[in-house]
C-alpha cells in the first residue's frame, strides 16, 4: 500500500510529553506507524490516554486514514 504524501510527522500535533515517549517506546514516529494498532493497544501504553487518542484519530482522519479495528 502506498501512501500519499502527506505531513505525517507527530511532532506537529500538541500531544504532551508522556504520550509522545510512549509512542517513541514502541517506534512510533509518524501518523502512517500508527496504522497497524487499534485504540486498545495505544491505550494500554504508559502515559498514553483518551486525549491523545482523539487527537490522533482527528489527525488520521484528515488525511483518509484511520486506526486498526480492535478484535
């Protein structure tokens, strides 16, 4: 699957520091990385909660993108 080009790099959204070691610890770096997880997985991370989440999905969302499904 190709992607378009888009700005995908996380460290233009406004998560807060907790959330963005969280997604370091696990080689998340930019919106494509998070395609392969559900909210379950991103959740279950240290420092990582429903805050960060709705800003992700937002910004998956403006590109046509979106998280996996949880099982």
């Amino acid at each position: 699957m190709t992607l378009h080009p888009i700005d995908n790099e996380l460290s233009r959204l406004k998560i807060g520091q907790p959330a963005s070691r969280a997604l370091a610890s696990i080689q998340v770096t930019c919106l494509s990385d998070l395609l392969n997880l559900t909210e379950k997985q991103l959740l279950s991370l240290h420092g990582f909660g429903p805050r960060t989440l709705m800003i992700l999905k937002e910004a998956l969302q403006k590109e046509g993108l979106s998280l996996m499904k949880n099982d």
